[in-house]
C-alpha cells in the first residue's frame, strides 16, 4: 500500500479502536494515526502469522487487521499507564 493510503486507514483504524478503548477524548488526530498505522504493523504481524493476511488482500482486511492491531496496542498502553484494560 501507498503512504497516503496508509495514513488514511491508520487514522481510520486509529480512531476506530479510540472510540471502542474509550480513549478518544485523550486522543486528537495525530495519535489516532500514529496508534492506527502502529496497529496496521501489529494486525499486519498477527495476520501473517495465522494465515488471514496474505499479498492479495483488499483494503477491507488491511483495515480490519489494522483495528485489531490497534486496540490490541491500546490494551498494552492502558495496561501500562492504569494497571488494567478498560
């Protein structure tokens, strides 16, 4: 995929995985890309490994597994800052 494209589903992701962690009011813009486009590379290692992602896979599942990377990378950050998930 293109940079463009993956700023765009990352910020998509991103935001996606704020609203579901209920972090979104501690998030702008920014951080929603940089936790979507982490959280592509994380979804994007877990899809690889267990088969569900291979070369031609559509932008759908590049932004499901980015979501899935992303709220799995928000578990982490609320485990770390609070003791527990939310």
């Amino acid at each position: 995929m293109g940079w463009i494209a993956t700023i765009i589903l990352g910020g998509i992701a991103g935001w996606l995985a704020s609203m579901v962690m209920n972090r979104d009011a501690s998030m702008g813009i920014f951080w929603n890309i940089v936790v979507g486009v982490v959280g592509g590379l994380i979804g994007s290692g877990i899809g690889s490994v267990t088969g569900i992602l291979t070369t031609d896979a559509g932008w759908i599942m590049y932004l499901v597994t980015a979501f899935v990377g992303a709220v799995v990378l928000l578990g982490i950050v609320n485990m770390v800052q609070r003791g527990k998930v939310r």
